[in-house]
C-alpha cells in the first residue's frame, strides 16, 4: 500500500534492524510498552519464525527509511479464538503527529478483515491517553482495564484494553 511517498510492506530480514531500533526506543522511553529488553535484528527473526499463516509484521517506509512498524499476532492458541487478534503499531519519536500511524493502522486493519479476524485487540499501558484516544478515533472501544497487571522500572502498571469488531 502507497500513498505519497509512504509505503507499507510485509517486512523483510533488512528491515528487522530498524524494526528493533523503533521498539528500542519505546523500551528505552518507558510508557508505551512492558517489554524491558533491548531488542536486537535476530530477535525480531524469531518473532517472525513463530508466525503463524494469519500474524503479519509490517513497515511502513517514508521513502526507503522504515519509519514505523506493525503487526498483527494471535490472541491466543486455543481455537475458539481464531477470529481474534491483537495489533500493534509503533512510529519512530521524529515522525509521531504526521498521521502516518493512522495510515498504517488502517491498513493493518483491513489486512485483518482480508485473514478472516472479527475481534481486534489493542492493550495500551495504563497513563498513555494519546494511544488510547488515537486507536478510539479509529473506532476502538475501551472494554475495560487491568489493574496493576505489569511491573517494570519499581512501578506497577494497569493496561486498557480496547477492541474493534470487523462486521
């Protein structure tokens, strides 16, 4: 998917280093996510090596710099939750603002209709109101949150879930 000079793809071995250094900086930052390990290129491989046929790790490129990334994975093994799936985007720091989140969570999301997913899934750290309003402006809705659920940096953190049902 294209438009202007933006481009989405499946990602590639040589967009995994750039996919980690945009991870990274979530992780350095705090806020956004639970993960506390730095992320290297080979472990983005074994993400993408325990794929199933229905999770996708997309980049989106602002020209040929990757500027962000997303992904859909499963929600769970067991099978009666094969319709629902967790997604994901990050951007890096100097491109937030500039709608190309929007542009890639939409696709991430019509690619999620394409797989056969009803149910989407977005956990958000508890605190992180910019990510919470933008995924309800893309017609997510707040189911509910988990109270103090993950511990990292000596604080605990709730995480807001938020759904969006394909029809």
């Amino acid at each position: 998917m294209t438009k202007n000079n933006l481009k989405i793809t499946v990602a590639h071995q040589q967009d995994y280093s750039a996919v980690a250094n945009i991870y990274n900086e979530y992780i350095i930052n705090g806020g956004a996510t639970m993960d506390e390990i730095i992320k290297t290129k080979k472990d983005i491989v074994n993400w993408v090596q325990k794929f199933n046929n229905r999770e996708r790790l997309f980049v989106l490129k602002k020209e040929t710099i990757v500027i962000g990334w997303g992904i859909i994975k499963k929600y769970s093994d067991r099978s009666g939750y094969r319709t629902t799936c967790e997604t994901a985007i990050y951007l890096t720091a100097s491109e937030k603002g500039n709608g190309y989140g929007t542009f890639l969570k939409k696709h991430v999301m019509e690619v999620c209709r394409e797989l056969g997913y009803r149910h989407l899934v977005a956990k958000i750290l508890g605190g992180n109101e910019a990510s919470i309003a933008y995924n309800q402006k893309l017609g997510y809705t707040l189911v509910g949150t988990q109270k103090e659920v993950g511990f990292r940096d000596g604080q605990w953190y709730d995480v807001v879930i938020l759904q969006y049902l394909i029809k």
